[in-house]
C-alpha cells in the first residue's frame, strides 16, 4: 500500500476509535446459544443441510449416466468427512452447552452413538447402490477407529472403501494437509473423486476432487 494511504487510513482508524472511546458490544453468548438451538430445531440446519447433498446429488447422477455410457475412464468415488457430514454430534454439543475441552468431545465421540445426517445417508445408499466407490476421510485419530466403524455401521453406513483417520501424532495447526494426502492416496489407487463432501473448508481446499460441497456448521471451526 502507498505509504500516505497507509497513513490516512491509519489516522480515519483513530479517529474511530478515539471519538467512540469504546468497542461495539459483542452479541451476548448466551443469546447466540439460543440461536443456534433454534436452527437446529427448527429444522433449518437440516434443510440447508438437504439443500447442499441435494447439489451434490444431481452431479453424481450427471456421472453416473456417462459411466453408464462407458465414458468415464477411471472407477468413480465419493469422499465423506464424518462429523457434523455424515454423523451428527449435535446432541452431545448440546449437552455440553456448546463448549467442552477436546478430551470431552472426543470421549462423546468414543461412545459411538452419534446419530446419522439424514441427506448424507441417503446420498451414501444411493452412490453404494450404484457402485460408486465410499471413502470416509475424518479428522478424527486413529485410537478411535474400532468406535467410529461402529457408530458408523449402526447410523446406517454398513459398508465404505476406505475410511481414514489422522495420525495420532499429527502436528500440522489445519487439518487440510492431512485430507489432502488422504484424498492423493484414494487417486493414487485408481480412483477419480468426483465429489468431497466436508463442514469445514479444511475439509474441501487444496484438490483432488471433481466437485467440492459445503454442508453448515454454525457450531464449530476446525482450521
Ligand atoms: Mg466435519
């Protein structure tokens, strides 16, 4: 930036501030709790949620019919992120009034009784009816694949071909290099990912997919 515009907006910026002598008060937690309860029970979160899978199944539909017409040359996937995609953690967030350390949250995961995202599911039944290829990639750590494959199975997604989960001693600060990797390891075995569905955009940036959807996630960002 020129150095005199650099000074003027800096001296606009103190005027701001100065002249107010305050921060505007930010929205009251408690009141952004309620609303967050209110999207979810009113079923807005869901329709939005019915809305993004329902983008994405019209594209695996586009696929699947020049499969059929024997133009697709590689074998078609699908790639799923597992919390707040294919598995809801909405009731356990709740109880935890929307906080809860790490360990807390990862211990509710263990329980493997997260509920299945109802759009997802279906999305999923039809791409394994259609022998389209089901990879889920998570965030969450080894140590709890046994519980995640199980909660998995009893929502309703019996059968996937690969499921990752990040190294327990992974140290990178997002978690995108990681869902790269595991999305180049997919191709790398012949596959063509014609659709990644994630919550987060860490789920989503940096390739390896024909098409990318975000489904809303209010409740949390996972850099
Ligand atoms: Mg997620």
């Amino acid at each position: 930036m020129n150095k005199k515009i650099h000074l003027i907006c800096l001296g606009v910026l103190s005027v701001l501030v100065f002249n107010t002598g305050y921060a505007k008060e930010p929205k009251n937690l408690d009141l952004v709790k309620g609303v967050l309860i209110q999207y979810h029970d009113s079923g807005e979160y869901e329709k939005e949620q019915a809305k993004v899978i329902n983008h994405a199944m019209q594209y695996l539909k586009i696929r699947l019919k020049r499969a059929k017409q024997k133009t697709e040359t590689k074998k078609l996937a699908i790639v799923l992120d597992i919390d707040e995609t294919s598995l809801s953690n909405y009731s356990d967030m709740k109880k935890m009034s929307f906080g809860g350390t790490l360990r807390q949250i990862m211990d509710a995961q263990a329980n493997g009784t997260d509920s299945a995202i109802t759009p997802t599911l279906k999305l999923y039944q039809y791409a394994k009816a259609n022998n389209i290829a089901v990879f889920f990639v998570t965030g969450r750590t080894e140590p709890y694949r046994a519980a995640t494959e199980k909660n998995l199975t009893n929502a309703g997604y019996t059968k996937w071909d690969g499921l990752s989960l990040k190294g327990d001693t992974y140290k990178e600060r997002s978690a995108a290099p990681y869902k790269i990797r595991a999305r180049s390891l997919i191709e790398n075995q012949g596959y063509d990912i014609i659709l990644n569905i994630g919550d987060q955009q860490s789920d989503l940036t940096g390739g390896h997919a024909d098409k990318t959807f975000k489904l809303p996630n209010p409740y949390y960002l996972i850099p």
